[in-house]
C-alpha cells in the first residue's frame, strides 16, 4: 500500500475553503484520475485543524492534509502526472485550486502499512512478561 499526501500549510493570511476542496476538487480530480487513468485510490481520509503536539502554541499548522492510499507507487503517481498533462480538465484543476486557498499544496509518496492491534498487543504482552515488570501498579 501506497499512501500519496497532500499538505495545505497554515500560512499566515490564508485561507482554505474546505466545502470547496471537497464537493468539488476532490469529486473532479478523482473522476478524472478514474477516466484518464483507470485508477482510484483504494480510500481518501482528509484531515483538519493539524495541531503539533509539541512546539506548536500557535495553532494549526496545516489548513488541511489529505492521504489517498493507492495499491502501488506507480498508481500514485497517476494523480501528480495527471496535474502536469496539457488537458483542459488538468488546467481546470489547476485553477481551481485558487477558488479553495492562496496556498501551494506540498506532497509526498510514502510506503504506507496497517499494524494489526491484536499482534501488536500480544507482542507488548510477550516483552512485559520476558521483562518481570509488574504491570498491576501500570
């Protein structure tokens, strides 16, 4: 699994029309990914309000982020070739992006995999006991 990420950073003086952003670029770019390409990310998980934990008293960092999981890079990489194409729809994404923020998207491509909790828990059960702690004051 391939996770592509979109990056809208908080910029002071910015803005993001997330309703915008998502019933109609998101809609338009998909459905010409799917028709270009015959690709579709296999779920789309959009993020708002992107607060640092740590270091970040000033509030959120990023408008928005939104992670698209594709089956491969190759797929993933559908969608960034897609912006560059000399073709009316790609020229109208571009410019849509101004109806929705005054901010250049970042992106970034990642190798992306889903821990199963139960392992991952049994495995913490496995080390606590080889380790002796006593886990009844935890």
């Amino acid at each position: 699994m391939v996770c592509l990420t979109i990056l809208y950073p908080r910029l002071e003086g910015t803005r993001f029309d997330a309703a915008h952003y998502l019933a109609v670029h998101v809609p338009l770019a998909l459905h010409f990914l799917q028709r270009r390409f015959g690709v579709l990310p296999s779920s789309v998980e959009v993020l708002s309000n992107c607060v640092e934990i740590h270091g970040a008293e000033d509030g959120a960092r990023f408008h928005y982020v939104c992670n698209m999981h594709f089956d491969s890079r190759e797929d993933a990489h559908r969608l960034v070739e897609m912006r560059d194409l000399d073709h009316e729809i790609s020229a109208m994404l571009r410019d849509d992006i101004g109806k929705y923020t005054e901010v250049a998207p970042r992106a970034f491509i990642a190798d992306s995999s889903r821990l199963d909790l139960q392992v991952v828990l049994a495995q913490a059960d496995t080390l606590i006991a080889k380790s002796g702690l006593d886990m009844s004051r935890a």
